[in-house]
C-alpha cells in the first residue's frame, strides 16, 4: 500500500492561497509610470583636439534629461563640433604687413 494522499485540487489551493493572501501567480500591478533618467555608458574617448572633446563631453548632459530633452542637447553638439570642422577649414586670417621703415 501506498502512503499517497491526494492534494487540493486547483481551486482549492487559489482559495486557501487567498485566504493566506499569498497568490502563487499574482503578478505586481504593471506601473505606466516612466522610468527615471539613467545613463547610457556610452565611452566618449578623447580625441585630442579641445574643441572637439568639448562638444563631446555635452553629451553627458543627455544622461539626466529624459528622452524628450535629448534632441536639444544632440543639436547643440551637433552644430558646436560643424562649428569646430568649419573652424578648421578656414583659411588663417592674413597677418599685417610691418613697416620697417627707418
């Protein structure tokens, strides 16, 4: 002879589950708030040129902006390092003549 004994059955064991308010497949409430701002880890290396590394350290400031801010602080680095490459193709500035006359 065996010495199994049947369980509850299913509903049974969700009404004792209930009672002891311990629900083995109740889920938390889904949360429709959004997440906090985190940062992304994205590495920024150096590259050398200060302007450059500048614009590019702006992009930490994305990391604490939600992401309906992010498209401001992308332009602004976007134009700043255009500015940067514009600022390296102009030409230099003619440098007066002296007059050496005596």
């Amino acid at each position: 002879m065996s010495d199994w004994k049947p369980g509850p059955d299913t509903a049974e064991q969700g009404e004792a589950d209930e009672a002891a308010g311990t629900a083995p497949d109740a889920a938390p409430a889904p949360s429709f708030d959004p997440e906090p701002p985190a940062p992304l880890g994205v590495a920024r290396t150096p590259t050398g040129h200060a302007g450059v590394d500048a614009r590019l350290e702006r992009l930490a400031d994305a990391d604490h902006l939600p992401a309906d801010g992010h498209t401001e602080v992308y332009e602004d680095v976007h134009r700043g390092l255009r500015d940067e490459l514009t600022a390296l193709d102009a030409r230099p500035a003619p440098t007066p003549a002296h007059d050496n006359r005596s």
